[in-house]
C-alpha cells in the first residue's frame, strides 16, 4: 500500500511540474557558409575559408571577429562539422560573447590532395619562401576577410583560437604581432618540447616540419634557427612583456594530453614574466569532445576580452 501511495504521489507531482514549466525558448541561431575564397597574391592562390555569421548579422554592422583555426588533421570544414554554430550560438544568447563573426581558413596547401599526401605549413613560412602562410594570413587573409564581410577592424574587434595545431597558429600569431589581437586562445596547443622534436620518427617530423624548419633533420640538428623562430617558448623569452600583455591569452589543455608538458611551458614562461593569462587542466586527452566542451569556456575568455577593450582596460 505505501509503494503505491508513493507512487501516485510521484506521478502527481511530476505532472503538476510538467504542466506549469515554462519551455525553454530557442537559441537564436546563426549561420554558417562554406566554400568561400580569398585570393592570394602571396600564395598564388584562392585561400578557402568558412565562416560563421552571428544571429541578426547584417551587412553594414560591424561586428567583432574572431579566427578559429583547424588541427593537423582537418581543414576549414572541421569546426562548423564539429558544432561551432550552436556552441557560438549559445555563448552569444547567453552573452558571454558579443555577436561575433567566426572565420575559420583552411591552412591545407593544396585543397584538392588529402591531408596525408602533402606536408603540413603547420601556420608557418617555408623555409626557402615558397609558400609563405603565416604572411599570407597576416597581410592578406585578416585585412581581405574583415573588409569583404564588415567584421573586426581593429585589434579590440579581433581575437584568435584554435585546437592543437590551430592552437600553436593562433599563438604563434599573436605572440609574434604584438597587439595584433585583443583575445588569443590555445587548446591542447600543438607545441612540443625540445626532446619531443628530437624524438619524432622522422617521417612525422618531416610530413609536419621539414617545409618550415628543413627535411630530414635528424636529433639535435632539428633546433636550428629556424626552429628557434618559430618555437612559441623562444617567442615569449625573446618578446618584452610588455608587448606580449596588449593579448589576453587562455590556455586549455587535458592532464593526459601529450602536449600537457609542452603547454605547461608555456603556462610558465608567461608566468615568469608576468604576462597575465589563464591556464587550464582538465581531465582529458587529446581528442574532440575535450575541444568542444572547452570551447564555451574559451568564446567567454574572448568576450570578456572584446569587453575590456571597448572599456579601455
């Protein structure tokens, strides 16, 4: 008799709350367009890019950019694949991010190969300037993209971000142009110690380095200059403080990653010298559903950044 009694009691109450619940309401959404291109003089080439337009964008409203740039084994296709609308959509409902304009460049060489038939720019310049990305993106891809669609504009309108390798490009953006962005964010970022670039077998050396830093380098010789002109721990140790501190900078990254030690080092090298950031562990490895549950946490990082700006802090 008492399991019964219990039970309608349940069921009453169930149904009462059922019945007075506001739903929720429906996030507003935004939308996403692919296959859009960018000529480059640099390259000598159409540059591929998607982008993400806020929920009420319209053309003469200019809008807050950021860049959201793909891993090692992706293209500009993989972030809006991977729910980057309706996580923007959410952050931007809830105001934690501003309606923001989201471009995400494909960083592949050659669009029409696959991935594994041709050498990663990894975000960097070749060596011998055959294909300059990093210029190409600095001088073309950021003042090209934000006049064609009316975003960003200036450094408090334009943040960057990105996972793994897309996580080492945006820091290596920003840290090497000071000031050029108000928000820089890292997840699981792609960046190696010393005695992990030593270890790679060399055929993933070479398909992820040897365009940038030189083919078939081999131990010791792989820290050579131009190594040390890319490596993010270098930048920061050869940048003044105060010129990497015009960034915000957040840095996320899972306790079983691989590259935990590597973002660790840099957590420490902005520490040492003051440059104010935040870092994050998680539990977690390398891998998407640490990415898209890290991203909220990133945009919130970005927005408050935007905020500052405008605020004159």
């Amino acid at each position: 008799m008492l399991a019964t009694t219990t039970t309608a009691v349940a069921t009453t109450l169930l149904g009462s709350t059922a019945a007075t619940a506001t739903p929720a309401r429906p996030v507003p959404a935004g939308r996403v367009e692919e296959g859009l291109r960018l000529r480059s003089r640099i390259l000598g080439q159409d540059v591929r890019y998607s982008l993400y337009l806020p929920p009420g964008h319209r053309p003469g409203r200019r809008h807050p950019v950021l860049y959201l740039l793909h891993g090692l084994i992706g293209d500009d296709t993989e972030w809006p694949g991977l729910g980057l609308g309706p996580i923007a959509d959410r952050a931007i409902a809830s105001g934690t991010l501003p309606p923001t304009v989201v471009v995400m460049p494909d960083a592949r060489r050659d669009p029409t190969r696959p991935l594994t038939e041709q050498a990663q720019t990894y975000y960097m310049d070749d060596a011998d300037g055959s294909f300059r990305y990093a210029e190409m993106v600095v001088r073309e891809l950021l003042p090209g993209v934000e006049a064609r669609h009316g975003a960003g504009g200036s450094p408090a309108r334009r943040a960057i971000g990105g996972e793994s390798m897309g996580g080492f490009g945006a820091l290596s953006f920003a840290f090497g142009n000071p000031g050029l962005f108000s928000a820089a964010f890292g997840l699981s970022v792609g960046h190696r110690t010393d005695a992990q670039i030593t270890a790679l077998p060399q055929a993933e050396f070479d398909w992820r380095y040897a365009r940038a830093w030189g083919a078939g380098l081999v131990g010791q010789a792989r820290l050579n200059d131009r190594y040390r002109q890319w490596n993010l721990l270098d930048t920061i140790t050869r940048t003044p403080a105060e010129a990497l501190s015009r960034t915000a900078y957040f840095l996320d990254c899972g306790s079983y990653d691989g590259f935990f030690e590597g973002n660790a080092d840099l957590h420490l090298a902005l520490t040492a010298k003051a440059v104010p950031h935040r870092f994050m562990a998680r539990e977690g490895a390398h891998e998407w559903d640490y990415w898209t549950s890290g991203l909220p946490a990133a945009l919130e990082a970005v927005g408050t950044a935007f905020a500052e700006a405008a605020a004159g802090r």
